[in-house]
C-alpha cells in the first residue's frame, strides 16, 4: 500500500499521522512508493479494515508486506 493510499483511507496526513501518534512531517517524509515497514505493521493493528478484501479476508499483498517486517 503506498503512502498517498494510507492518507486517502486516514482522510489526510494529519490523521493519518495521529492515528500513529506521530508527526505530519514524519509522514511527509515518507517516500511516495513505500511506506515504513513498522508503520504498515502498526496500521495493521490499529486499521485491520484498511487491509482486508470486501469479503473481510485480508489481501495477498498485506501479507506480502507483513513478511518484509
């Protein structure tokens, strides 16, 4: 899931970056194709929903990210 993803889905930057409790400009940072593996990992916890498929199975590719933790 990229960056530009994950703030679509949290309703901005500043959300996004409070639902991780940390800054904006920690999120900012982020490159536009990737996303910390620790923060995916959080996200995870905090927003299974973000990764699963409509029938509330999670996705091939959350998985693949989990692996890379």
């Amino acid at each position: 899931m990229t960056k530009s993803e994950l703030v679509d889905r949290a309703g901005g930057v500043r959300r996004l970056a409070a639902i991780l409790r940390v800054s904006s400009q920690a999120v900012s940072r982020w490159p536009n194709d990737g996303v910390p593996p620790l923060r995916l990992y959080q996200l995870r916890e905090r927003r299974p929903e973000w990764f699963e498929e409509p029938s509330g199975h999670v996705t091939a590719t959350s998985l693949q990210d989990a692996e890379h933790c």
